[in-house]
C-alpha cells in the first residue's frame, strides 16, 4: 500500500496551492474562479496524498 502524503495549503485571491509536507515535490493548483485543478509538480506518483483548506460550508438548497 502507498504511503500516505500530507499537504500544506496556502490560500490566495487567485485560488489554493497545495504543497506536499514530506517532501515529495507534489505542487498543485486550484484555480479560485474556475475551480480547475493544475499539477505544477507531479511528485510521488505513488502516494496518496491528502489536504484540505478549513471546513466546508453548506446551504440548504432551493428549488424554485
């Protein structure tokens, strides 16, 4: 089983850069209008690699 990666996120007006912590080189960007994924650096391939950027907030919806 590949070992488990985890990322540091660092927020900006133009969206989120996910950076590895242990040293594997993976770089990702979330693009913060579009919410389209961009992988800078691809790093250990083989890892999993897990972040996140605080919690997430819900609404409830409506249908109209």
């Amino acid at each position: 089983m590949a070992r488990t990666h985890r990322m540091e996120c660092t927020a900006s007006p133009a969206g989120l850069l996910f950076e590895c912590l242990d040293g594997c080189g993976r770089r990702i960007v979330v693009d913060g209008a579009s919410g389209d994924l961009t992988i800078i650096d691809h790093g250990d391939r083989a890892a999993l690699h897990q972040a996140s950027n605080g919690g997430v907030d819900l609404h409830p919806t409506t249908i109209d």
